[in-house]
C-alpha cells in the first residue's frame, strides 16, 4: 500500500536547481565551431541553394586546408556542426587550389607564350614551303627539299620546346583537378587571360 507524506517546506524552496532545469541550460547553450574555423574564413551566408563561404584571399602559398582533426572528436560539436565545418574547409580547398594553380601557372605562361609564337611561325613556314612544291621547276626539287627539311627540323624543334612548358602547365591543371573536381576546375585560358595572354589557341 502506497503511503503519502505531506512536507512542511516543498523541495523546490531550497533555491538549488532542478537536475532537468540544469538538463535543459546546458542544451540550450549553442554549440560554437569557431575555433576550428580555417584562419581564412570570413563568413558564411544561405543561399538559394546552399551556403556562401567568403574567405580572405588565398596566396597558393598556404598549407592545403584540412579540417582539424579536434573537430571530430570534440563532443560539444554536434553532426550539423561537423557537416558545416567539412563544407566550409572543402570551399576553402577549392579557393586555394585556384591560387596555386594561378601560382604555378603564371610563369609557365610567360614562358609559353612566346614558344607558342615559334612554334605558331615554324608550322605556317612548314605549310608555305610545302605548297611551293606545286610551283616549283623541275631542276629545283633538290633545293626545295632541302628548304623543306630545315622547315620540318624548325617546326618540330620549336613544338618539343612548347612541349616541355605545356607538360608543367598540364600537371598544374590536374593537380587543381585533383583537389577541387571537375566542377570547380579553373580554366588556364581564364588564368592565361588574367595575365593578359590570349590562350584561345
């Protein structure tokens, strides 16, 4: 049989919290990821379709972002703040494979372009000397062959000098590949532009 006691001074007047007033406190505090935010970050904004991170600018110079590892194991980091964190350091990942890419790339660039030109002047000369064989005499073939071959000797001499400048400039490309994807591959016709060189070609 159950027995009720009637006390003199309800429990509550002792002026203590209750352990589900302290429960409720702690929840209600917001958990905070700041301190594992990456030194470049400036802010995040909702957008349409997702969330806008604003970073300040990337040298290409920088360590590759990584988020901390002591975001995972912190256990006031909620998942919606892990996943926030893991989308803010992979926008920074794609910021900063953008700069090393323009790191890189921009001297490379300046070295192309004009074994670009030579390689451009070598081929239209190989093509002019070929098509002269159709108005060329017959006692001058030997002579136009010999043209020919210098042209073909320049035209390939002059692409394996580009050629060793576009494999830097290839690998530069696939390495920003590498770190941000496809969709948010920078173009090294848009780089090549920022430095004024039309690279249409």
């Amino acid at each position: 049989m159950v027995h009720t006691i009637p006390l003199k001074t309800p429990l509550d007047d002792t002026g203590l919290p209750h352990r589900d007033t302290q429960t409720s406190q702690a929840a209600a505090a917001p958990a905070d990821a700041s301190r594992y935010h990456h030194p470049h970050f400036v802010d995040a904004r909702p957008t349409g379709s997702g969330t806008a991170y604003r970073f300040t600018a990337f040298s290409g110079y920088e360590s590759r972002p990584e988020m901390p590892a002591g975001a995972y194991d912190d256990a006031a980091m909620t998942w919606e703040l892990r996943d926030q964190l893991h989308d803010q350091y992979t926008a920074a990942r794609v910021l900063w494979s953008q700069a090393c890419l323009r790191l890189q790339a921009a001297p490379l660039l300046h070295k192309a372009a004009p074994l670009w030109s030579a390689w451009t002047a070598a081929r239209n000369e190989l093509v002019v000397t070929f098509a002269q064989f159709w108005s060329t005499g017959d006692g001058l073939w030997r002579a136009q062959l010999l043209r020919l071959t210098d042209a073909e000797r320049a035209a390939r001499e002059a692409a394996g000098a580009f050629d060793v400048v576009a494999r830097g400039l290839a690998q530069a490309v696939a390495d920003q590949v590498d770190v941000a994807g496809w969709d948010e591959a920078l173009e090294l016709t848009t780089v090549a532009g920022e430095l004024g060189y039309d690279a249409s070609d």
